[in-house]
C-alpha cells in the first residue's frame, strides 16, 4: 500500500467515458480537449496508436485506450472528443491526444477514496491501472499512462 | 546579466579553443611558422583576459602559465617541439573541462600538466642555451637587454574620457617603456558642430622601442583593453630602418594623413592600416561599432576589421523555422481557400503571400547553412590521437570544406563520421610494415571529402587501406544466417551486412576484415537524418563510406499523391519521374512485378497493398519511380496530386516501429499526411524483388 500512496494522492483529474466505464486523468497532464477532427491513419502501426491528428500545428498521435483495456473499438459519436495531454515517453515530454467517449468533468479525486487496483479479480491488465477511486457508488479507473505508453 | 556575460565567454572560449587547437595542428607540420604561433599565442592571452574578467580564475590562471610558455615559443627562446605541442593539446583539452568546473574546485590535473609544461620549458630553454648565439632562431630573438621595436596603433571608446580614462597617462605608461613616438591620427574628428566636448576621437600611432616584454604593453592597457581598438606589431631591426613607412611614423611631424596615405602603400603593413583606414575614414554607424566589439572580444590583438556576422543562438533559429514552417502550412491552406473561392483579388494577395513565404523559408534556410569546416576541423585532432594511439602515421586530406549543411545535421553527423575515421584509421590502414610489403606509401591517408549533389550532400571518408575483406564477412554472414550460403550477392548488399547489428560483436572480423565496430549505430545515426550509407571497397586499395544525406531536415519539396483514401507525400529530390501503370504489366500479379523504363527492369510495390487499403483502387494506376543512389523503384498510387512544400515534423516514439514513414506533415486543409521513408521501401522493393538487368 505503502507503494502506491505517493502515486494517488489527492489530484485534480479530468473524467472520462469510455465503454462505459469512467477513466480519470491528472488534469494537469491534460493541454485541451477536442471535438472529433480528422485523423490519418498510419499503416502498419498497429490498433492502439493507430493514427495522427494535427494539435495546432503539431502532429500528436491518436491513442485509442480501450485496445489496451480490452475494450470494443466503435465507430465515433457526437459525444466523443479527443484528450490531448502530455506524458513522459522514454524520458521525453510528448503530445499524445487519447480517444475518449464522452468527457465528463474536472474533479477532485481524494486521495482516501483510491484504492490499488485489486491482483485478481479484474478484467484489465493490474499493471496497467493505477488505482481505483471510489466516488457516488461508481468506480474511477485511474489509469498509469507511463506503463501503458512504454508497452507501446 | 552576468549570466548571460558568462555564457557568453563561454561560447567564445569554445571558438578560441578551436582556433587554438588549430594552430597547434597546424604548427605540428611547421613548427616554425609565426603566424600559428602568434594565433596560438593570441588565443591564449584572449581567454586569459577574458577568463579573468568573467571570473573564470582557474581557467585564466592555467592559460596564463600557456601563455607565457608560447610568449617565448614567440620571441624564439623556445622552439615549438612535438613534445610542447602535445602538452599544450593537453591543456587545451584540461582548459575546456576548468570552462564547465564549478569555479574553485581543487586542480590536481592542472598542476600535473603545469610540472610537466614547466620541465619540458625547462629542457627546451636548456637546449636551446646549449645550441649557443650561433642558432638560427636568434635572428627573431629579443633576449634580456636587447631591445625590440613594435608599432602600436590604438583607438580609444568615444566615451573614453566620459568614463574616466586619460590616454595621456597611457602614452605615459608606454614612454616610460622605452623611447616612444607618438602620433595623433586625427582625420575622425567629426565637424566642429557635430562635436561632443568630452568625446574622444583620436587615435594614436606609437613606435615604441623598448627592452620590456610584449607583455608589459599589454598591462598598459589591460583596463581599458576592452572598448578600443590596439593593435600591436613588431618591428624588426631591418625592416624599421629600410621602409619608408616606419621612418615617416617615427619622424611624426609629418600630416597625420600623409602618414595614413603613405603607410598604405606599404606592402606589409598594407592590409592592416587598410581596414583601419576603413573603420577611421567610413561613416561608422552604431551597429558597426557594436559589431566591431563583438569581434575584440572574439581576438583582442587581431587586426581590427569590420565585422560581417553576428553570433545568435542555434536555439533561435530553430523557433524562427519552426514559425516559417507553420508560415508555410498556413499560407498553404490560403492557397487552397484562395484557389475554391472565385475571387481574383484574394488570388493575387494569396500568390504574393506564397512568394514571400516560399522566400522568407529559402532565406532561413540559408542562415542555418553551416559550412562543413567547422565539423572537419575537430576530425584532425582525432586523426592525430590515434595515429599516435595506435603508432600509425595516417594523413588527414580533406575536401569541399565548404560545403554547407544544415547546422542540425552537422552536430548529428559528428559522432558517425567519429566512428567511420576510426575504423579507417584503426582497421582500414595497415600497418607500416604491411603497407611497406604491399608496395604502398608508409604514410596512410583518410580523405574526407563533402560535395553538394541536387538535393543531397555526400560525405564520404575514404582510406587507402586494404580494403574489406569479402570473404571474411561473406563466411561471417553466412554463419550467422545472416546471408544464405552461397548467396549471389552484389558488393553492395554483402557490404550491408556490416551495418547488421549482430556484425559489430565479432572481433574475429573486425581485427581482419576490419569494420563491424558500431557500424550499427553509425548507420542508426544516418538513417535519422533520413541519409543512406554507400560502402565501395577494392582489395589492397581502399575502403570509401559515403553517406548521402538531405541539405535539411526541416523543410522539403514533395510529391502529393493519394493511396486508397491517405495521402502521402514523397520527398521530390528522390522522384525520377512518373509513369502510368500499363494494364499488361498490372495485370502480372504476384512475382513479376517489374517495368520496362527504356530497358531497365524496375521493380515496382503496390502501395495499396503496402498499406492495407480496403478503398476500391482507381482505374488509372500511376507508378512514381524513386531512386536513392543507383537503386530505383517504383511506387504505384492512386493519383498523383501535385507537389507540396512539406514542412517536416518527425513522429512520436510510439510510431517508432513503424519504417515505412520518415515522418509526416500537415497539408493545406489541416490533416496530416505521412511522409515515405524512400530509402527504406527501396530497400524493401530490392528485397522483394531482386533488381535485373534487361537483356
């Protein structure tokens, strides 16, 4: 427990939807949230990072989480937006923007109501999540970005 | 402030460094050559001054005790000997570590190379005792009690007398040097009503004759060295007494200008009052003045010139292509809208704007040019270490030093081609005693050459060694199933397999055949700036590496076309033409997949099947044939679109896998388009399908 204390302390955190689950996001990592844009494949890249979009003049590649949570990968709705945050990749600050359903909401997510992600019991990859909070009977999957990045 | 002050001597002590380590080469190969020793010198007692100045005590203390060991390799006390160049290389290298240590820090490595600088002093001085007054050198000698000549010209700040300086007691100061004639240049002197009362706009020619040494005119100075102009010359007894010149400034009652005119004509000391005579003469305008500032600091005592550049930082320039690039991708888009709207006015402002952008781009461009020198320079005192390392005496040649490139590739390309001249010197050149056998000259060469070819640079290191061993690597390949037994491989594709990174490990190739050491990495390297590497070898002549490299990594013309419902852009500089794909020879599926271009066989891939494309294909197929080096292919697409200024943005690690894209950019209506790797889909097509000739 002890481990994972430093890691979910109290945070701002962005909510999102995906599959009908809810993902929360460091807010500070997060630079914008985009309504849906064009997105260019890359061939041979496989489905997680499967395409570019252009961020202000940037090219970010698009991440589609739910391939590493196992997850159904559906055709865009009105209501989904792309994330754009920034993360350590391979100890450089990269734009990554991340396919979410729905965004919901900046929040205080308090450090008592995380919990570390269970060994057992769950449908995800336990590395892959860093913990569970707890909020109004719901689940708050919180997941670390860092693990699943560096999977690639 | 003094921050900034201090990053700022530091660039600059990184240029002196440079100049220094130069002239110690240089002086290497003509230990008698005064100028090296005077630009050896200079550049000490630069970073000597300014060092101290910007509080970097250590490092001024240390080139002090170099300075003083090559004031008297100046005066001809000493001579430059292999063994004083050595250390002073040495200590040049020391000098560069004290610029990055915290200032303070204990210096035990310092005082090793001041003990060994002072006994091989010591031993020069003796030896040079020994060889008596009958030497040689005594004829540039100014020994104790002898006195010398020098011609001083210097020009104070304009604010010199506001800020408390009186040239009178500096003309005392060197009066009481020894006999000293001054006079006052005053054709700087503005009209009377543009006149400040306190300016000062007087220069001052001095002859003095002193026994002191060039040091003591220095300390005159050493407050006020920084806002003037001095230069310092040296008389010698025989020019002093038979040019006109001299006698005309030590009679000093003749017209200041007279003396300007007349000193002009004279041969030697010509070039110096010239570019005076432009600073005094000229309209100097305030940035001039700044610039000319700029410049002492850079070589306190050289003679004083205008200045034609200025030092920015690289960091800078690459924000200002970063806002050319989204320049041109805005302007792009403009072009687009201007072009759907049917509006003639819009159009003309849509056109001026392209050119101005498409100019604005070349000129940057151009500011980030570097020439190559600047990176051929570090190589020699590479070849040196390790011709003496490895007891190898290797000649460095260069060529095309000229050529300019891409500051950004430059600093990339550096450590690659570190790794190329070691394998050429370490394993390329024989030894002596094998190159004596073989008939060869004792003395290996490594020649690197640059020359600019279209849109490409060529860089190649080139020894006369013995060349690679094929069937060493052939057997090497072949057992580690890198190759199949028996293979008919070109000279080419056997060669690549040095770059393979399994290759490297082996030492049993490397000590015969002798390459494999890191040519993994080197061709990792040359790959990131989107560069291929070319190996030719001949037995007992020779190896030549040449990497062929693109002038920029930032912006490129491409070639639009679309595959399925993506669109891709292809580099121009590698498109040879395009042809449309017949329906006989897309008909033949599967295994045969050539064209006939004018009698060659080309191999062609589908870049819908490349890439997966479940769009319908076009009816009409076009093959755009690319070609990097002798290799060609041909890529078949959809539709050719046009060409397009690409401006380059490399993709995220997590596309790092991904090799058939070097990168991607963003078109005129906001999407991203992937860029083709060239080199690498050759590569592949030559996989596919070995290249054949027609017959």
């Amino acid at each position: 427990m002890a481990a994972v204390t430093s890691d979910t302390s109290s945070f701002q955190a962005l909510t999102f939807g995906l599959q009908g689950e809810i993902f929360a996001l460091d807010a500070d990592s997060v630079r914008e949230i985009l309504d849906v844009i064009p997105v260019t494949e890359v061939p041979g890249a496989g489905d997680f990072v499967g395409g570019l979009i252009n961020v202000r003049g940037k090219v970010a590649p698009l991440a589609d989480l739910r391939v590493k949570f196992g997850m159904e990968q559906q055709p865009h709705t009105t209501d989904t937006r792309f994330v754009v945050v920034e993360i350590e990749l391979a100890g450089e600050p990269t734009i990554v923007a991340l396919l979410a359903d729905k965004a919901y909401e900046v929040t205080e997510i308090g450090a008592a109501s995380i919990e570390e992600a269970p060994a057992i019991g769950m449908r995800w990859r336990a590395d892959y999540v860093k913990g569970i909070a707890k909020r109004d009977g719901e689940f708050i999957i919180i997941p670390d970005m860092g693990r699943i990045f560096a999977a690639g | 402030m003094a921050q900034d002050a201090a990053q700022c001597f530091r660039q600059e002590a990184q240029d002196l460094f440079e100049q220094l380590e130069g002239a110690l080469l240089d002086l290497e190969q003509t230990p008698d050559d005064h100028d090296l020793i005077d630009t050896a010198f200079r550049a000490l007692h630069t970073i000597k001054g300014s060092g101290a100045m910007f509080g970097f005590d250590a490092l001024a203390g240390f080139a002090h005790h170099l300075e003083s060991a090559f004031d008297r390799v100046r005066s001809g006390k000493i001579a430059a000997s292999a063994e004083l160049i050595g250390l002073a290389l040495a200590a040049k290298d020391h000098m560069r570590g004290l610029l990055d240590a915290a200032t303070g820090s204990p210096d035990p490595a310092g005082a090793r190379l001041i003990a060994s600088l002072e006994a091989t002093l010591g031993e020069a001085a003796a030896s040079a005792a020994m060889r008596g007054p009958a030497a040689p050198e005594s004829e540039a000698d100014a020994g104790p009690g002898e006195t010398t000549t020098y011609r001083l010209r210097f020009r104070l700040g304009q604010d010199a007398l506001r800020r408390g300086i009186n040239p009178l007691l500096l003309l005392d100061q060197l009066r009481d040097l020894g006999a000293c004639t001054v006079v006052g240049l005053t054709d700087a002197i503005p009209p009377f009503d543009e006149m400040e009362s306190d300016g000062c706009y007087i220069a001052w020619d001095v002859v003095l004759t002193t026994a002191a040494r060039r040091n003591a005119i220095d300390d005159v100075f050493i407050f006020v060295i920084d806002d003037m102009e001095l230069t310092v010359q040296r008389v010698s007894d025989g020019e002093a007494s038979s040019r006109i010149g001299d006698i005309l400034v030590n009679r000093g009652d003749v017209a200041p200008d007279a003396i300007a005119a007349a000193l002009g004509q004279i041969p030697r000391l010509g070039e110096l009052l010239v570019a005076d005579g432009a600073i005094t003469d000229g309209a100097l305008t305030s940035a001039l003045a700044e610039q000319q500032h700029l410049r002492e600091e850079t070589s306190a005592h050289a003679p004083a010139r205008v200045s034609d550049s200025i030092r920015i930082q690289a960091q800078h320039l690459d924000d200002l292509m970063d806002r050319v690039g989204e320049l041109v991708i805005a302007q792009a888009r403009l072009k687009q809208l201007a072009t759907g709207l049917d509006d003639s006015h819009l159009k003309s402002v849509a056109e001026e704007i392209e050119r101005l952008s498409n100019e604005l781009r070349d000129t940057t461009m151009g500011i980030r040019m570097v020439p190559i020198a600047s990176l051929f320079g570090r190589f020699r005192r590479l070849v040196r270490d390790l011709s003496q390392e490895l007891g190898k005496s290797v000649l460095l040649t260069t060529a095309g030093e000229d050529t300019e490139l891409d500051n950004t590739v430059i600093e990339r390309l550096a450590d690659p081609l570190v790794h190329l001249i070691r394998n050429s010197v370490d394993h390329g050149l024989e030894p002596a005693a094998q190159r004596r056998a073989a008939g060869k000259s004792e003395h290996g060469t490594v020649h690197l050459s640059a020359v600019h070819s279209g849109a490409e640079v060529l860089i190649s290191v080139k020894d006369d060694g013995g060349g690679l061993d094929r069937a060493r690597i052939r057997a090497r390949a072949e057992e580690r199933g890198l190759i199949p037994a028996g293979a008919k491989l070109s000279d080419g594709e056997l060669f690549q397999c040095i770059f393979l990174p399994g290759f490297s490990t082996a030492q049993t190739v490397t000590s015969v055949s002798g390459r494999g050491v890191g040519m993994d990495v080197v061709k990792r390297a040359i790959e990131a700036l989107r560069g291929q590497i070319d190996i030719a070898s001949h037995t007992g002549q020779g190896t030549e590496v040449t990497l062929r490299l693109p002038l920029t990594l930032a912006i490129i013309d491409g070639l639009l076309v679309r595959v399925g419902r993506g669109r891709y852009v292809i580099p121009l500089s590698a498109v040879e033409e395009c042809v449309e794909l017949s329906p006989e020879d897309d008909l033949r599926h599967t295994g045969r997949n050539f064209l006939d271009i004018r009698g060659d066989l080309v191999p062609f891939l589908r870049l819908r099947e490349e890439f997966r494309s479940a769009a319908p294909a076009d009816p009409y197929q076009k093959v755009v044939i690319v070609a990097t080096g002798d290799r060609r292919i041909g890529l078949v697409v959809d539709q050719v679109i046009g060409d397009h200024q690409t401006v380059i943005k490399s993709l995220s690690k997590l596309h790092a896998d991904v090799d058939s894209f070097s990168g991607a950019t963003i078109l005129g209506d906001g999407t991203v388009a992937l860029i083709l790797d060239v080199g690498h889909l050759v590569e592949r097509g030559q996989t596919v399908e070995p290249t054949r000739q027609a017959s």
